[in-house]
C-alpha cells in the first residue's frame, strides 16, 4: 500500500510531546520543576530524545520536552516563589555524594537565572507591596550562598561563585525596577558591614 510522506515540518510537529500544563500552585509546581530538572540535568544522557530515568508515567521522560518545559515555566508568574523556594534549599556541603551536589547547583543556578530575568522583564507580575519583600528574600539568598562560598574554601570544595554572581546581578536588576536609590549604602552597611568575611 503506498501513502503520501508527510512533509518534515509536520512529522516534527506530530514528533513533539505535549507538555504538561503548568499549574499557579506552588505546592503543585515545585516538584513538577524539581523532576524536569532532573530530567535536563541527569547524567550520561546522549541526546534529545533519550530516556533519563524519569520514570514510566513521568511527563519528562523525553530531556527535551523537560527542557521546554522550563523554558515555559520561566515566564510564569508561580516561578517567583518557586524559584525562592529552590533557593532557600540546603546548600551543598562536604557529606553529600558529587552527583548530588552538582545538581543541587544546577537547580540553584536555574533558580537564580530565572529570577534574574523575571526582575529584568517581568516585574508587572508581582503587587508592588511585594517589592521589599523580594528585596529582602533575595539579600538572604545571597548572604546564605555567598557565605557558603566562602566556607567552601575551607572545606576543600567547589565554591559556587556563579550563583553568587547571579544573585547580585539579580539584586541590582530588582534595584532598578523598584527605584532602590540606597542600594549600594544598605548592601555596604547591612551586608559586608555585617559580613566582613564577605567583603574583598
């Protein structure tokens, strides 16, 4: 029996997975976000389509319907306290196995590049009431990070300056959108002031 071949575009078309919707409950979001990252960041996979050990039943056994899945959660406005939340996560430490904590990094880093980008582009979302509060959370964060980054030195370890790095970038991206004229005073006077050991 001969058929007609059906042209690339479309056979790409029909190829490409449905992605799971994303949901405006953090609670529902979180571990969807947590397994896609997984999925992305899992070891020794060869390409798209590979299988990753997501499990049968898991909406991200593909890597690359994970991938665009989080590229489509980025631009959701649940991402704002889901990515806190990854944030607010233990951080690597000398007891846990490399694997581990090279995915806890990753996860972080997503976590910190994906706020980054919101308080460049996406701060409509947010109530502005909510501003300090975002504000505050992330001087936490970097605190915590930067803090443990400097530990990392003296417990023989990687220390992760690039979320360092990201958290201030995303700090200062906040400061312009929210007209944070004292940044650099309050930074100098409750971060390095109480935070030597953070300062140059």
């Amino acid at each position: 029996m001969s058929y007609q071949q059906q042209p690339p575009q479309q056979q790409k078309h029909q190829q490409q997975q449905q992605l799971p919707p994303h949901s405006s409950d953090p609670e529902e979001e979180l571990p969807r976000v947590l397994l896609a990252l997984q999925t992305v960041y899992a070891p020794n996979v060869g390409g798209n389509n590979n299988n990753t050990g997501g499990g049968n039943g898991s909406p991200f056994d593909r890597r690359d319907v994970a991938d665009r899945y989080l590229t489509s959660f980025q631009r959701t406005a649940v991402a704002w306290i889901v990515c806190d939340r990854l944030l607010s996560t233990t951080s690597p430490s000398s007891n846990i196995n490399k694997e581990d904590s090279t995915l806890s990094t990753q996860r972080q880093f997503f976590a910190a590049q994906t706020l980054h980008a919101k308080c460049l582009s996406d701060v409509y979302q947010l109530p502005p009431n909510s501003l300090p509060s975002l504000r505050d959370s992330l001087v936490n964060h970097f605190i915590s990070h930067a803090t443990d980054s400097v530990r990392a030195h003296i417990e023989n370890r990687p220390a992760n300056r690039p979320l360092v790095t990201r958290l201030a970038m995303t700090i200062a991206a906040l400061a312009v959108q929210m007209s944070w004229h004292t940044c650099l005073n309050d930074i100098s006077a409750n971060v390095l002031h109480q935070h030597p050991d953070l300062g140059p």
